[in-house]
C-alpha cells in the first residue's frame, strides 16, 4: 500500500509541475458543418437505397448510450435502479 501512495504521489507532482496543454479552438463554422451533416444523415436514413449505409455512419458517431434513472421518472427508473449493486431485490 505504501508503494501506491508513493506512486500516486509522484504521479500528483508530475502532473502539478506539466504544463497545461493549449486550449481547444474549434473552427467558427464547425456547429454549422455538423448540423448539416446530421440534417444529411438523417435524409439518408429515409432513402432505401442509403439506408444501410446511414445506420452505419450513425453507429460510428455513437459511442455509448447511458441510461440513468431519475427519481420519479417511472416504472424504467424502477427497473434500472434493481441492476444497482445496493439495491435491494424482490424475493
């Protein structure tokens, strides 16, 4: 134990003494660009013939899908919090 807090200590110093990276500048127009590839992207998913080939560009831009519940949002929210690992289960 006492290796790892050494670890992590060293690892806190260097990352105290980095340098902080440049900020992000992101193009003037990249929200316009993105809006309309997703309007594009969306007429491709009402095309037959584009179908398949629109269901795979739209996975490539999905990373994940989260579902969280909320208290009070229903019967999901329910449902969700019995694959928590404190909650407590019907018999």
């Amino acid at each position: 134990m006492a290796e790892l807090e050494s670890e992590k200590q060293t690892l806190t110093t260097a990352l105290e003494q980095s340098a902080e990276p440049p900020a992000l500048r992101l193009h003037p127009s990249l929200s316009d660009h993105y809006r309309s590839n997703i309007r594009n992207l969306s007429s491709a998913l009402q095309d037959p013939d584009l179908k398949m080939e629109a269901t795979e560009a739209l996975r490539g831009l999905i990373s994940e899908i989260r579902m969280v519940p909320h208290e009070g949002a229903g019967e999901l929210a329910g449902i969700l919090a019995l694959g928590e690992a404190d909650s407590i289960r019907p018999v």
